[in-house]
C-alpha cells in the first residue's frame, strides 16, 4: 500500500499546490469565464455662465460745452465666457427727459440700440471686451453742469 500511497500523495500535493497563489502573484485574482477587472469613469466639468464688469470708468461731474452739450467718455470693459457675449443696459434715471445720445468711439465692436429708457450696449462675443462711449446730454435749462447720470445694468444674452 505504500507504493500506491506515495504516488496519489503526490499527485494530490501538486493539485493543490497549483490551486494556491504564488508568492509572485499575491495581488492578482482568479477570474472566471475569462472576467475583466476594468471599469470607465466618465467625468463632466460644467463651467458656469460668467460676466463681469472688470471696470467702469467715468467722470463724477459732465461741465457744459460751448454747444450747450454736456459730454463724458465712459470706459467699460467687460468679461464673459457666453459664446452669445453680453448685453448692457444704459439708463438715465436722474434726468429722463434730458435728450441723449450714446456712440462707440474707441475699443471692441459693439452694437448700440435706442431701448424706451436709454440705450442697449452689446458684445456678440465671448472674451474681454474694452469699449469708450461717448455721452453728449442736452443742457438742461439753467445748469452749467450735472453729475454723471447714466446707470449701467448689466444683462446676458
């Protein structure tokens, strides 16, 4: 019995030798039906709408031309990842029924529209837009100046 016992021990030894991992492969595993340890991760990053006025730049007081004008330069630059760009909305709530008028002089292309309350200043663009206006106001009867009247809303396409 001894000479059978000593094969079959051995064949039984090396089968579960070969079911154990080595020392080698202490980090793998066993798959089954060929099995894949991957995966996929999928990452969005959504980066919001943003626009900001980064400067606007004006004078505290307009003085009276020799026309009777009043007239101011206005500096705004603005910055806004939108493809569509930006719009400004510029009013005149101190003084509505002083006539006025709004045009680009230096700076980005922008296009300027009369609205009901003033003007509509926009950039169809996303980026940094640098833009000078020029603002001529009637004189009001009587005055020899009037402080900086224009509001300035700043709206999104």
């Amino acid at each position: 019995m001894n000479a059978l016992f000593r094969p079959t021990m051995a064949a039984l030894h090396i089968a579960c030798m070969a079911m154990v991992p080595s020392a080698s492969h202490a980090e793998s595993s066993v798959g089954l039906n060929g099995g894949s340890a991957s995966a996929s991760v999928r990452i969005t990053v959504t980066i919001p709408p943003i626009v900001r006025v980064l400067r606007n730049a004006h004078p505290s007081q307009l003085d009276a031309t020799g026309n009777n004008r009043l007239v101011g330069q206005q500096q705004l630059v603005v910055s806004t990842n939108m493809h569509q760009g930006f719009c400004l909305e510029l009013r005149n709530p101190s003084k509505p029924d002083v006539p006025w008028r709004v045009e680009s002089v230096q700076g980005d292309p922008v296009t300027i529209n009369p609205t009901a309350d003033g003007y509509q200043v926009c950039g169809l663009r996303k980026g940094i837009h640098t833009v000078w206006l020029k603002h001529e106001f009637q004189l009001p009867v009587g005055a020899s100046g009037m402080p900086w009247p224009v509001q300035t809303d700043l709206t999104t396409l």
